[in-house]
C-alpha cells in the first residue's frame, strides 16, 4: 500500500517563529488531508489539499502531487499550535486514508 | 451542520471484560464511519470502516469486532479486553472516501 512519511518528527518552536512540516507519499493521491490533534486528543480539519495551494489564517498549505508530497506553513507561530500535524491520503477507489506518523509541534513562550 | 458524538469520554475496565463503544453522526445520511486507535500518542491505526448499513471492513484482525445496526450508528465492540487493548479510540465520518474526514472526540481506555 501507499506509504506516507512526515518530517520532521518532532519540533519546537519559539512563539513567533515559521516553520514548515513536509509530507511524503509513495504513490499517486486522490485526497490528501491535513489534521492537528491538540493536547486534548481531538482532532482537527486543517485542509483538503489533493493538489494545489490553499491558505487559511496563518497556516497554509501546497501539495505537488506530480511529485508527492505535500507542505505545511505555519507561520508566526502561537502556543495554541502545539500538538501533533498529521498528513492523511487516499491512493485510489474506496480505500480509507492512510495516515502518517505525524509531526509533533511544541512552540514556547 | 453535522456532528460526530462518542461515549463513553473514558473508561477503565478489567481485563478479561466486555467492551462497548459507541458513536454517532448527526445531520447527514449514509455517511462512510471509521474506527481508528492512537496506543503510542502518536500514530492512528484503522481498525474498522463501513460504507453502508451491515458493511464492515477489518483492517487488523484482533479481539475487536465493529458493527454498523443503523445509518448512522457505528459501535466498536470486544467479549473479553487484553491489556492491549488501552488507547485513544477514534470514531471518524466522511461523505465518501475521496471526501473530508471529520473526527469525533474521542474514548480514552484503560484496561488494567
């Protein structure tokens, strides 16, 4: 099946500051999704992004599906961003996302 | 708007004894649901997904069983817990599978 890998694996940040969270797939995708879980374990929509760029607030979003794989921007960052960034995708027909190991992101006072 | 409902919000059972997890969609119909468990705070893992009344998909054979009694109904389920078991289960909804995916709260288990 499809692998996804996400880098880095971890990351801290201090307030304020940018940063970008990379998301690999080893195959062709038709539906790529991006979640921030925050510390209380919900999980949250960040975008659908099978291609192209979207923006939303401070956090955007591009994916290069000619060349697999997809980034995140988050920039001036806050400490509410802190928690863990998945990438999810769905490679072809009725099969489920497939999700990444995700990116833990700390961001400090 | 829709809503995606789970409960209980956590649970501590015996080993050895039954489980029942339920979630619920509201404001839509025939929707795809999904049962995931996160054990180590990081990764999801698919164990269950349904696309219509009575279907059920397993992704990882275990002690668990999942069934789908009404449209908008999705129940995870055990006879007997194993140690584990203990995670953060997950319910999710889509329209469909190229579809956003939308996650309810969560259950957080412990078996001990």
């Amino acid at each position: 099946g499809i692998q996804v890998e996400q880098s880095p694996p971890d990351l801290i940040l201090q307030e304020g500051a940018n940063s970008t969270l990379r998301c690999n797939f080893s195959d062709s995708v038709n539906n790529l999704q991006w979640f921030h879980q925050n510390p209380w374990g919900q999980l949250i929509n960040l975008f659908y992004i099978p291609s192209g760029t979207k923006q939303n607030g401070r956090l955007s979003a591009t994916t290069v599906a000619t060349e697999r794989y997809s980034l995140l921007y988050i920039s001036s960052s806050q400490t509410t961003d802190s928690g863990v960034y998945f990438c999810a995708v769905v490679n072809s027909g009725n099969t489920p996302l497939v999700f990444g190991k995700g990116t833990r992101l700390s961001v400090i006072a | 708007s829709q809503t995606i409902h789970q409960w209980p919000a956590t649970l501590v059972q015996p080993v050895g004894s039954p489980l029942s997890l339920e979630c619920t969609v509201e404001g839509t119909s025939n929707p795809n649901l999904y049962w995931y468990r996160q054990a180590a705070g990081r990764g999801l893992q698919l164990l269950f997904y349904s696309v219509g009344i009575g279907q059920i998909s397993s992704e990882v054979p275990q002690n668990l069983s999942a069934s789908r009694p009404q449209d908008r109904q999705f129940i995870l389920s055990s006879k007997k817990l194993l140690l584990s078991d203990s995670g953060f289960y997950l319910c999710a909804w889509s329209a469909g599978t190229l579809e956003t995916q939308y996650f309810g709260p969560g259950t957080r288990l412990l078996v001990l």
